[in-house]
C-alpha cells in the first residue's frame, strides 16, 4: 500500500510518501501555503494522483500531555475537509517530536541554513510516515 503523509503547518505542508510496499517513508516535497485551502487542497489532490497513493496521514500536533490543542485542532479540522476532497481515506497520527527528529537528523547530516529549513517539513512528514508504517507493520 503506498501512503502519503502529510505535516500541515501554518507557513508550508512537508509531503512525505512511502515505496510501493508500504515499507520505507521518504521526503517528497514542501508546498508552500498558497493562502487559499482550496488551492492547497488540489495540490494535495493532484499528489495522491500523481504518486498513486491508496491512503493520506495527517500529522496532528498534540500537546504533550496528549490533548488537543489550537494547532491539532486545526490540523483535524483540515484533516477532516480533505477527506471530503480527496478519492483515498484520510487517517491521523501524533506528530510530537517529529520535527525535532527531522532537524537532528538533518544537523546530523550536516545540512546548515536554508538547506535544512527547506527540508526540514518533508523530512518531517517522512519520520512520521515511517512510525505509522512501522506501527502498522508491528515492528
């Protein structure tokens, strides 16, 4: 099953995608935000078409104690309108951490400034995406 994740942020949205097996997450891209959801939703649209993806998780930033806040609030929000908008099923998932994650892997790389702020949402999406497959697989 090839998946697509999503790490919605106010400024960009890192893409992430999995291999064909539903085995590997990789970074695919950042959409900056275009100011408009319905725009950014087709081009969220037209992604699950082009990488022929059966299924989209949705980061949702909870807060530590695991509730609900203004951001994960939203996040479900939008989650939950692009299920109405896109063809394939729409799930969540806990994003605590992954953006810590993806920077020190991107320090550990040695990507400095622009670089890593460019990547750094993808990169994002592709550790989130990989702590869902790896659920889903039981590892």
């Amino acid at each position: 099953m090839r998946v697509l994740a999503l790490d919605l942020g106010s400024k960009r949205i890192g893409v992430a995608v999995s291999d064909r097996s539903g085995t590997i997450a990789s970074p695919l891209t950042v959409l900056t935000r275009s100011g408009r959801v319905d725009l950014d939703h087709r081009r969220i649209a037209a992604l699950v078409e082009e990488e022929e993806v059966e299924l989209v998780v949705v980061g949702l930033p909870l807060s530590l104690d695991g509730s609900l806040g203004p951001a994960a609030r939203a996040a479900q929000h939008e989650a939950d309108v692009l299920e109405g908008v896109l063809p394939v099923p729409v799930e969540t998932i806990d994003e605590r951490f992954t953006t810590v994650t993806a920077d020190r892997v991107l320090r550990d790389a040695e990507v400095r400034g622009a670089a890593r702020r460019q990547s750094v949402d993808k990169v994002a999406a592709a550790v989130m995406l990989q702590a869902w497959l790896d659920r889903r697989a039981g590892r």
